[in-house]
C-alpha cells in the first residue's frame, strides 16, 4: 500500500494493482484484464502462501505481458513453494531475489515504546520492550495498557502480559458495544476463534445462531460491528479474527475454559 501511493504521486511511475484471488484460480475477469493490459503497472499478490496453485494462473498470465511487474509477498517458510511455481510458469529467468523483512531489533522496539508511552510512563519502556518479544503489535496494545493505567507492575511473565494485553484489547471493544450485546459478541468473538477463517454464508449465520442461541440477524449485525471495528478482516478464504495474534489468544483461552469445564 505504501509502494502504491508513493508510486501515484510520480507522473510517470506505473499504476498498481491488488489482486485479489481465491484458491481455485483466476476468474475470467481477471485473465482477461491481465492479458489485454498493455500500459506499465505494478501487480501485487498478498498472501501467496495461502492461494495453493492459484498463483501459478497468475504467474502465467503475468509472465505473458510484458507490461506487467509481478510482485508476490508470502511467508517465509512458503518461499521456495512460491518460487518454484513462478519458475515452473513463466519466470525461469524473471525472478529477482526476494527481499525479506526482518525481525525489529531490541533497540528499534524499544524506541517505539518510548514513542508510544506518555512522558509519565517513560520509565516502564525497558520492561515493555522485554514483554513484547521484539513484537511491535504488543508494544503498541501494551503501551495503552500502561498509559491507562491497568498496568500489573508486578507483571514479568510473557505469556501473561500477552493474555493480559488481549483481553484488555477485546475488553475496550465490547465497552464500545450496547450492554445488552456484549456477552453475545464475546461468544461470537470465541466461535470465530475456533472456525476462522470461514466462509460468511447463510451456514455460518445459521450455526452461529443456533450455537449461540440468537437469530441470525442477531450474528450478522455482530459480525458488522467486529468488521467495523478491525477486529474481522474478510478475503477469498471468508471471514477471521484479526490481528493473527488477537485470534491465536482467544483461541487458547477458549481451549482453557472447555478444558476446565
């Protein structure tokens, strides 16, 4: 998104393009915009390591025109699947060696704790930096967290400044919501934990309904509100908790609560 806009700003520079694909392959809109492209432009694919062999209609619908810069991002542990779909479709001689982000330093998460923590605050940076794991989403909800106030300063274990983090993350929400909503879109909340990523469907409305003993109205206006408040992203998979992290915490704590009932 940022290669996009400092791209748009050059008058010369090529437009960019977010394709957005499910796992079977390009729709026929697609193929067709692909091949009939004849102006410079920038093709970005999100999530590669999610599309199974998707990415190897793109590759050769890509490799074709000559107009089109392919630019594919995907996890590192999916590299070499990728890449080797792209050599097998098109870019044999074409890839450029990928450029892989690295994890922040200690002193590069340290300093964005200090930016992100109020000037009365400041001396809890160093034991922040420490708890986040040299993860910037934890520093950010954590530093709220302390900033508020709800701050343990006996807290020293990981894993219970992160639980702590994301319940006060999901708390914060549903304070947002109408009280008589609340205990519902936590239920919701935990269901998604366990189906995501899932279809948003008729099926999902009904389950989830019946699960949770509400109408399927009542579901979808909860998914409305997560959705609106980023806390549901959808894409070709269907609908999950977001961030990755958020979904990965309520999941344990839901496994916890089912395994001491």
């Amino acid at each position: 998104l940022e290669l996009a806009k400092r791209l748009e700003q050059q008058p010369q520079a090529p437009r960019v393009r977010f394709l957005n694909l499910d796992r079977q392959a390009l729709t026929g809109e697609q193929g067709n915009f692909l091949a009939d492209e004849e102006e410079a432009l920038v093709l970005i694919v999100d999530d590669a390591h999610r599309l199974d062999t998707a990415i190897q209609g793109v590759a050769g619908a890509a490799a074709k025109a000559k107009s089109i810069r392919l630019v594919v991002a995907t996890r590192p542990q999916a590299l070499e699947a990728v890449r080797s779909q792209l050599y097998q479709h098109g870019y044999a001689e074409q890839i450029e060696e990928p450029l892989r982000l690295p994890r922040w330093k200690s002193e590069e998460i340290h300093n964005l704790a200090e930016k992100v923590l109020h000037t009365s605050q400041r001396q809890h940076a160093p034991r922040l930096t420490a708890l986040a794991d040299r993860c910037p989403l934890l520093v950010v909800l954590g530093g709220a967290l302390i900033n508020s106030g709800a701050w343990p300063e006996t807290m020293t274990d990981e894993d219970a400044f992160r639980e702590r983090v994301f319940h006060s993350f999901k708390e914060d929400f549903l304070h947002t919501q109408p009280e008589v909503k609340r205990e519902r879109l936590d239920r919701v909340i935990r269901l998604l934990s366990f189906v995501s990523p899932t279809p948003k469907n008729e099926a999902l409305l009904n389950t989830a309904a019946e699960t949770l003993g509400c109408s399927p109205l009542d579901v979808a206006d909860d998914l409305e509100a997560l959705q609106a408040a980023g806390m549901l992203v959808e894409n070709r998979e269907g609908v999950r908790l977001y961030p990755d992290l958020f979904a990965d915490a309520v999941l344990l704590d839901a496994r916890r609560v089912a395994w001491r009932q």
